[in-house]
C-alpha cells in the first residue's frame, strides 16, 4: 500500500469528511496518476477565493446534486487543484492551506515557503 507524504515529507492527514473531498472523494488529497489536475491542496476556502474561481470558470459554490456535490461555503475544507491555487496567490485571493493534508506533489506547483505563508494558523 502506498503512503502518501505531506509537504513535510510525513503522512498526509485528511483534509475533510464533510464535505468528502478530494480527487478520490475518500477525504484525502493525495495526488494519484489519474489525478491530472492535481488536487492536492488542502485549503480552508475563502469568500475571496470561491468568487475568484467562479470568475475563472470552476464554480465550487453552486451545488451539483448529479456529481454529489454540495457546493462550497467559506470556511469548507477542499481539495484544491494546485495551479489553481497558485493562480490564486498570484492574484492575492489565495485561501489558507493545511501543510499536514497538503500532498508533496503540490512543491512542483509552488514554494514551500509560499505555503508556510498562507498555512492555518500562521501570521498573515
């Protein structure tokens, strides 16, 4: 079984259960070959930053009851793609990231220090 590390190199721990994220919707982000996109960030999402992904093209607020999806609010945990989140610091909207859910294939989008910067908890 594979175990799959966090950008601190340690197990990578759940991002969120409600609601069930994460490319394999198993509450993880690990990144998996299939996984194209990535969605390996664990964000706590922002107001900021779910009207800057609708103005992008990928709307997470609007429920998609066909795809099981309920549709962001501020403050969910999500699984994010990470050129989107680096799109999203670029532009100054990026939502705050757990380093412990946050899948070490994120280091070939951005910075281990641009993550520390905006992980929960840290100085803003």
């Amino acid at each position: 079984m594979t175990e799959y590390k966090n950008v601190l190199g340690t197990p990578l721990q759940t991002c969120s259960l409600d609601p069930l994220a994460g490319y394999t919707r198993e509450g993880s982000c690990k990144v998996t070959e299939d996984d194209m996109g990535v969605h390996g960030v664990c964000a706590v999402v922002t107001e900021e930053f779910l009207e800057f992904s609708k103005m992008m093209g990928n709307d997470l607020s609007t429920p998609m009851p066909l795809y099981n999806f309920p549709g962001l609010q501020p403050g969910d945990r999500w699984c994010l793609c990470a050129a989107r989140w680096k799109e999203a610091l670029d532009n100054d909207v990026a939502p705050p990231v757990d380093l412990m859910a946050t899948h070490e294939a994120v280091l070939s989008y951005t910075t281990f220090a641009e993550l520390l910067l905006h992980s929960i908890g840290s100085e803003q």
